[in-house]
C-alpha cells in the first residue's frame, strides 16, 4: 500500500519512516514538511541515511490523493481535524497520531483542548487506535484516531482491574513519567538540556488533557464510571514512558485475582508483556527494556497496609505510545500479521 507521512520532520514522523521503511506491505509514497521541502531525510532523522534517498515534499492535497492510499497525520493537535474530512472524501484511509478524533464526546473538545470540533459527525465514525481493546472495531475503518501516549500505557494498566470490579472507580490516582521526546522536536527553555538534566519536573498536575481519553476508554471497557487523578513527570531520560497507577480495593484481593485479570484480557496479545519476578535484574516493568519496541510492559503489586493496588505499564513512547501503535493498527486495519514491521527486540 502507499503512505503519505504528513508531518514527517519530528521525532514520530521521523519514527514512522525508520518503522514503515522495512514494512514488507507498506510503499513510502510521500513525506511531508514545508520546513524541510526538498531536504533528504535522514539530514533531519540523520538514522535514516543509507536507508532512503527520499527528500521532504511540501504539503500539497492533491499529491498526497493521487499518490497514497494510507495518511499517516503526524501533525500537532488541531491540524487533522480540518484536512482529514477531505481525505476520507477522496476515499483514502487515515491513521491520525494526533487528538484531532479520539474524543467521542464533541463537549470535551472545548473542555479539554479550548476549542469546538468542527466535524463532531465523524467523532462516531473515528475507532479509537488501540488494538488490545478496539481490534474488531479498527479492522476495516477508514479512520483511526490513535492514542496519546500517556494515556495508552494508562488505559492499558488500568482497564482489566477495573472491568473486574476489584477497584474504587471514583478514587484512581495515575503518576506517569516520560522522556524528553514526548515534548516534540521544537524545544522549549523548560526542556532545554541544560534545564532537563538531572531534574525530574511534575507538569499540569491537575487537569491534563489525556485524562479525558484514559476516562472515555476505561468506562467502555468496564461499564462503569471512573474518575481519575492524573499528574505526568517530565523525566530525565530521551524515550520511554512509566505508569504508576494507585487503585484502592474494595475487596480481598490477591495475586492469582489480579493476574486472572490481565491475563483475561491480554493473554494473546502480541505486545504485552507480563513482568513481575523475585528475581533477575529489573523485576517490574522498566521503560529501559521497552525502548525501540511496540511492547508494553505491565506489573503489578499489592500493598495490603492500605488495601491498594499499583499497577506499573512502561513503554517507549515513540514507538508503541505513537508510530508503532499506528503501524500495529495500520496492519489490523488492512488485514495484515498484526506484528508485520514491529518484531523488534529492544537494547540492553
């Protein structure tokens, strides 16, 4: 199939390219950015060099039509709510990497990001981009609204304890900590080396707008309402994403309950991975080990002095938290091996 890459000069776009490069089914037609028009690539994702000889094209609605069958939007918010509606006119199938189409609900748009949607009639036609809950849903659509990040490794934490009932939904509190590759490639005097190295910074404590995505998804899951406490931490390392997330029980829970839980759930799934050991070198999940990997690592304990849970998720947030969610949902889109371009180990 052909690919269009729309916005191709940051770290997904860039990520996007490294991944769909050696995807046996996928054409890299076209990848796009006004910056860096007529720029190879791999001067901007220097990784890239002796891979493509490709160059940056500008945005041009026309070509990305008659040259693509599959968009991948890896725009800013806000960008893709205004060209994917001519997109899937023209027929093409898209895979959005921004918020533009993950909320269902038109109201939260204004709530959560500060403005009204202006096509709150394909918020329904949109499947939410994560396959280890909307598989069935995301097979064959024409439009996917992929994850945030944060908010993946949260879902993905949290849904099988709460659809089991063993939690207080109304009382979830969620500490995230991410790399400096979350913020973009457009740096700012907070995320500057200098300012970053050897910090660990807690960032829009209250109200994050990924909240809003973590509550719509669990909800579907478990039918039941939730509320949930979410403050991220900008940490001091490039890649990787940790989930800390404190659940108090509202029963007598052990071990064999929680892990009949997530196995329920995620037992054949291709990339979840179950670590929890008494031994060997990091016995809970690490975003080190996920890193340049679609896997998501979940584990949990149980603190009995509190009657509560925490349950860990790590992953690399550029890859199963961005590009590689959207290849794995591009592949369960169009019928392909699910894993096809993404069986890849990590680094140790």
């Amino acid at each position: 199939m052909k690919i269009a890459i729309v916005g191709g000069s940051g770290f997904v776009g860039g990520e996007l390219v490294r991944l769909l490069l050696r995807h046996p089914e996928a054409e890299i037609a076209l990848v796009t950015s006004n910056r860096y028009a007529g720029e190879f690539l791999y001067t901007i994702h220097p990784n890239l060099r002796g891979h493509t000889s490709t160059a940056f094209s500008p945005y041009n609605e026309e070509s990305i039509v008659e040259e693509s069958d599959v968009v991948f939007m890896a725009t800013p918010h806000g960008v893709s709510k205004d060209v994917v509606p001519r997109f899937m006119e023209a027929g093409l199938k898209i895979v959005d990497l921004s918020a533009d189409y993950r909320l269902r609900d038109p109201a939260a748009y204004p709530k959560w990001y500060g403005w009204d949607h202006p096509h709150p009639e394909l918020l329904d036609k949109a499947v939410f981009g994560l396959p280890e809950i909307h598989r069935a849903e995301i097979k064959g659509s024409q439009l996917i609204a992929c994850s945030g990040c944060m908010a993946g490794a949260t879902i993905l934490a949290l849904a099988p304890i709460v659809k089991a009932g063993m939690a207080e939904p109304a009382k979830i509190v969620v500490d995230t900590k991410i790399g400096s590759s979350g913020g973009g490639s457009t740096p700012t005097p907070a995320n500057h080396h200098s300012e970053r190295f050897g910090g660990l910074r807690p960032y829009q404590v209250t109200g994050h707008r990924h909240i809003a995505e973590i509550e719509q998804e669990v909800e579907a899951v478990s039918g039941t309402p939730i509320k949930v406490g979410f403050t991220p931490h900008s940490m001091n390392i490039s890649r990787g994403i940790l989930v800390t997330a404190h659940l108090w029980l509202n029963q007598e829970v052990r071990d064999r309950d929680v892990w009949k839980a997530y196995r329920g759930m995620y037992n054949d799934e291709p990339f979840i991975r179950f670590v929890k050991s008494k031994k060997g070198l990091h016995q809970l999940p690490d975003p080190k080990n996920v890193a340049g990997t679609n896997f998501c690592d979940i584990g949990f304990m149980i603190d009995d002095h509190v009657n509560r849970l925490v349950a860990f998720s790590s992953i690399d947030n550029i890859v199963k938290g961005a590009a590689g969610q959207a290849v794995q949902c591009f592949n369960v889109q169009n019928g392909f091996d699910e894993k096809t371009g993404l069986d890849l180990i990590g680094f140790h």
